[in-house]
C-alpha cells in the first residue's frame, strides 16, 4: 500500500481496540505495521464478531494492511526476536506501540539499550497502571447516567467502544509527534497514557467538570435529544424514524420553514416569555417545542421529508439498523470511494473500507485484507531482523516462530 | 505552554468539537494554535454547558491554550488578513484545519496561491459536503438501535459526541502526516474527510460491516452487557451498581474465583452442553451466568467488593453520574497530574485536564486556559502578520477586528 507515511515502520503489541486500531490508521497511511503475537494469537484473535467457522470478523477488522508474525515469547529466543523486529535499524523505523502489559525485557529503558533513539507508546488502563476497558471506563466517568429515556434511572452504557476509538486514534498522534521531535532532535522517546485519562479528560473538553463543579444544573437524560440547543427524533408516517437539527440559527429557522410552525412557535415563544433565538431555551423547552412538530412529521413519509430537507439544507438523518444501513445507504457501498469489495482470509468477500482520510498527494488504495496470523513471520524474520534463510528454518523447526493458520512450518516447505 | 510540538503553527476556522478538539489536542502538545472567528464569535461561542453569566464551558474546555483573533470576515480586509494569518511565512507554519463552509477566498486551491507548501485539512458533514453531525451520523450508522436495554426497541443515542471525538483526533494525525511529508519532499497539502465516513469506517474496523455482509447473527441490544464475551453491571447490597469485566480467560476466571460459583457454574456448562472457557458462550448465555453471579453481588456493599477486585487485579467499575465522579474519583482530581485547578476567564476556578499524553522528554505544564474570543486579535496582527502599530489600531478604529469581549479598541488603549 502507498501512502503518505510510505517507508516508516512501526512494531505494535497489542490486542482489542485501541492499538490495533492506532496501528491500522497508520498501516492505511502507507506504513509498514508489523504486529507481533504469541504463537496462538493474542486476547483477541477471537473476539467477536466471528464467523461461522469461528474466525473473526474484528481481528479482520482490526488489522488491515499490517503484517504479522507469530512467535513463542515465554522463549528467550521468541523475546531476543521481538526485541530484534522492535529495535531494527532504519532512519523511519524503531518506533513500538503496545497495550501488553510491559514486562522487564519489553519496557522502554529496556528496549532503548538496543536503539537508543526507540520511539514506544503505551497505552495503560488508568494512570495507575490499573486494568481498564471502555466497559469500565465509561461508567465511572457518569455518560451512562445520562443516556437513555428521559425520565428512567437505569444507566445505559454506549454500544460503540468510544474512549478506545479516541485512545487509538490519540496514540497515532502521540507517535508521530515524537518521530517529528526525533526528527529534529535524534532523541527517542517514552510516551504513555491511559484509557481512563482519555475520557477524563475528555469530560473536561466538553466542559462538562466545569460546569458540574460550578454547580451548574444537573445534566439529565434527555433521550435521543441533541444536549443544549434542538434535535429531536420524530416517527414519520410510514413509521420510520428521522432525526432533525435544529443547532445553528440557520438550521432552527430552516425547520421551523419547512415545518410551517412559525405562528405556534411564536404563541409558545410569548406565552412562556423565552426567546427561542437562545438556544437553550429552544433545549430547556425542547418538549413544547416537539410537540408542535409532530403532527408534521407524523403526516408524511420519511422519503418525502428527506427530499425536502435535503433541498433546503437542513441537517438529518434516517435511524438505521446495521442491516438497513449496509443495505440502503450509498455511503455504505462501493459508491463510496472509501469502500471496496475485497477478498478476506477466511472470512469472504465483503465491503472494506480504507483510511477516510483523502490526501491530494495520494490516490485512494484499495484496501488490503488483514493478515491471518503469522501470514508474514518468515518474510519479516528476513527481511526486518535479517536472519539467513538455515536459521529462519530452524526457528520454525524449534516451534519457535509458527506461520500462517499455526503451521510450524514455512509456508513454502 | 512548552511541548513535543513547541515551534509549530497551526491556523483554525471551527466550531463545535471535531476540529476545535483537534486544535486544542496540537495546542496542548506546545503547538502555537490560532483560532480566528467572526466577530461576535463562532457557532459554537455560546454551545452548552453555559455558566449563569451566559459564558460557555464549552469553549472554556475546547479551545484551551489557543490564541483567539476577531476579524469581520465579510468585509475584503478580514479576509485578506484571515488569508495572511493562514499563510503567514515559518518553517514550521503554513497549516489550517477547519470544518467552516469553504468559500472560494478561503479554499485550498485560493490560499495556496499565497504559499504554495500549504497543508490544509478539511472535515466535511459527509462525503457530499453535506451537513451532518454526530446527532445524525450516528443513528444512520445503526448504533442506537443495539444501544439500551436488552428487548426494547426504541433507539438510543448515545451522549457522547463520540464520532466528533475520533474524528477530531484523526484529523490531528492528517495534519501530523501532512507535514511529515511536507518535510521530506517540500510538497503542500489538501486534505479532506468526512465525519460520517469516520463512523462508516469504524462500523467496518470493528468488523460489524462483515459480520453483517456476511448474514451473521443479527446483533441485538444487550443493555450494559460487554458485546461477545462477559461482562455485567450487578446492584450491590448498598445500592450501588458496579461493572465488572470477563473478558480474558484471567478476567474470567479471576471472577468465578472471587464469586465462588465454580460448581455453579460447571453445572450450567454441563446442562447447557457449552464451554465457557468459549467467550462467545459467555456471551450467548450470559443471562444464565448473571443470575448464578447476582446473590453474591447482591449480598455485599461496593466498597468491600472494589477492594477485593484491586487485590485479584479484576477490571471493575462503578456506576457514577458526574457529580459523583467528580467528588469520588480521585482520577478526577488534582491527584491526577494531568489536572490542574486553575482560572478560568469569565467562569472561574475549578480543574482543567491538560493532554493526557506524558512524554518523556517534556515534563507535565499546568494547561492554559482558553481564551476570550478576541483575546489575542492585537498580537496576532502583530507577531504573525506583521502589521505595524498604526494599522492595527486604524483595523480596531474602523470595526474589522475586535478586542477581547468585543471590544473595538485595542486593551491596551
């Protein structure tokens, strides 16, 4: 794959989502990415979605375009190799990203001994080094309890695995701007953060701790309502659902339009004394407001709606199940430049999407398929630690390294 | 601020969070990150949570350690000096990030007749350029619809706006990527992408797009439930509710072995015919599973189950809503070296997460709070344009820029 990170290299050990997913937006930039598992495979070479034959429609996901090496690690050897894979030399390469716990032979000071300018970025699980996932993070940050109904007290934890989207997507970030400051200083670097700290921090980007700490009105759960300004969801007449935005001064007045509810809205504006140019007022008195709306809603089809919003401008969206979506959303499809059909290692052919970044300077690859573990440990231990072909023989031999689909012998033997 | 970046420029036109995130995650790395804005301010300035003086904690939390200028962009002079900021000259200067509507004057192919190597990076509503937003993204990728309680069939949406999130973050990378290459080959750069492309990509990262393509189990809601292996939120004996996670075989062992209901549990295995050592069999029967598990929960306070968990290293969780959080956790605290409680212009004094990245060559700074809108507007014209003295007051004298708070004289004057 060609790219704008075309010649850099980068090692990655790691399993669910976060790492991988931070390698993979590299490997979809051009790098190189190798992830290294044990012979097995890692925590999540079976995490689900899996396939009927129990291959793993997330691994496949998660691990486009890099290539992989399987090897033995409680092995000296197994550990000399992935020490050798981490600190190989090249101007663009020496760069280690891991959420594995960091044992004494994989730690940076450790690594370093062996290139000194290392790039390693690590993802912990809170600041202690504590175990953490987006499962525990998200409720002791408090989104859950404001999630779901208006009105309900059961928390409702996020389906997408959120703070590990913005951690892995951080580590890209964090990695490449100590290869700019190796760049200009030839110094490596030690980078480390944590899941939790991601989210932490994110409450107070929202301005959600300023707000709780100034003793601001208690949040609450407004159901699928946008948070501070208009945006509802409305049944249509065919019993379709459709969200609408009412955030910007140009999007309210756009819907009040379509809606013709102008007259309404201005007897509801005087007879409660607010201001609905405010918005949030249009957010402290979103259910009067809504229930204006409805009768429109509910007297025409989706469809209909979506032209009409479309012609005008206005912000909204249909709500989807992951069958519709795939089924009947163009931006879903090979429509889409960023999506191709390809051929997927023991799983089929399906749609794949590549990196949504577009570069000027670059066209837009097809995708490339993950790899199937260990697919690529004889080219890697050749052509990244540089062992003749004899020796790379008896590693597979010694059941040191395994290649693709656990054979321990070489693909060509 | 200093930092990993220190010496870099970058230029926003933004509002809400993707691209203003973006900006303040470079500003916290030491990048010098100037946000211009209309005069009165941008779409964002008065975005929820607001303080009762109508100062928005929003922008206090997204735009901190920026440099904020006012110009009036509808007159020729404002944007002739929006253009010179952008294109100002610098080794280390010449990037813009923005989510505004791009108008001719300000697009890639008009600034860079002004420097030819200039990176631009452009987030768009979808692939079309059409509006969308994380309230819209979101339902139409089919997240809602497995979000919230097991059996229901009302759509969730989720509060955070995650897909902003991400996005925000990748487009850090893009800026990154862009001037890496911009180092190596002397070539400028425009880039684009779309928030729902960003969501539309993820759907295929976490592999659902094949898992769905390829006629898998329909996924359904599974309320607080971990999707694939186990995970459950229980009551505890004091009312509390605490996540905690099975996903690795350590995990979940480690769980049995803390709730004593190995025989339990081995006799479920037995009459169900399944094996849990399987983490899709956890999944699958993970409501059986949850009810041997929930006496155990049910018969002893949070506290006495937390402590034990962080002895057996188990990934655990409480349930929190924002005020508790902020008053019991101490991650959420200044015991956390990555907050500061520090003053905050027009909102007051509380705590402020600076990056959650820790390099090792840059200790931790205290973070910068955000700026007034206008703050900066005189320095700018002067450190970055280069005006002298007597331009910059005749622009505050005839209205094209404005001071902090609106003010058309200069502070100084």
């Amino acid at each position: 794959m060609s790219g704008i990170l075309t010649g850099m290299r980068i090692v990655e050990g790691s399993a669910f989502v976060a790492v991988p997913l931070a390698g993979m937006t590299l490997a979809q930039m051009g790098a190189d990415v190798i992830r290294f598992d044990r012979l097995g495979g890692g925590l999540d070479a079976t995490r689900w979605p899996v396939a009927p034959n129990g291959n793993s429609h997330f691994w496949a996901g998660m691990n486009k375009g890099k290539r992989s090496i399987a090897l033995d690690m409680r092995s000296p050897r197994g550990r000399e190799l992935v020490t050798q894979i981490i600190t190989a030399p090249g101007k663009d390469a020496g760069m280690f990203m891991t959420n594995l716990k960091v044992r004494g032979w994989m730690d940076h000071e450790t690594l370093s001994q062996h290139r000194k300018d290392l790039i390693m970025v690590s993802l912990k699980g809170d600041r202690h080094g504590r175990p953490a996932v987006d499962y525990t993070v998200n409720p002791a940050l408090g989104f859950p309890a404001i999630t779901g109904p208006e009105g309900s007290t059961d928390p409702v934890a996020h389906a997408l695995p959120a703070w590990d989207c913005v951690a892995g997507q951080l580590m890209v970030s964090a990695l490449l701007a100590a290869e700019r400051h190796r760049f200009k200083t030839g110094r490596g670097q030690d980078v480390e953060f944590s899941l939790k700290d991601v989210g932490a921090a994110m409450l107070g980007n929202l301005g959600i701790i300023g707000d709780t700490a100034m003793g601001g009105t208690k949040r609450q759960k407004s159901g699928n309502a946008l948070y501070g300004a208009y945006g509802q969801d409305f049944i249509c007449a065919d019993g379709q659902r459709i969200m609408v935005i009412g955030l910007t001064g140009r999007q309210w007045r756009g819907l009040i339009s379509a809606t013709e509810t102008q007259a309404p809205l201005d007897a509801l504006s005087t007879s409660l004394g607010v201001d609905f140019d405010d918005e949030g007022m249009r957010y402290i008195h979103r259910n009067a407001i809504t229930d204006l709306f409805k009768p429109w809603f509910a007297a025409r089809d989706a469809a209909s709606i979506g032209k009409q919003f479309d012609e005008l401008g206005l912000t909204w969206s249909l709500f989807r199940d992951f069958e519709s979506a795939l089924s009947n959303d163009d931006d879903l499809s090979t429509e889409n430049p960023m999506f191709s059909e390809i051929e997927n290692p023991g799983l089929g052919r399906f749609l794949v999407p590549g990196s949504p970044l577009n570069f000027s300077d670059y066209d837009r690859d097809e995708p490339s398929p993950a790899p199937i573990l260990g697919a690529n440990t004889e080219e890697i231990l050749g052509d990244v630690v540089g062992l003749p072909d004899v020796e790379i023989a008896s590693l597979f031999d010694e059941g040191v390294v395994k290649g693709p689909a656990g054979k321990n012998m070489r693909p060509a033997a």
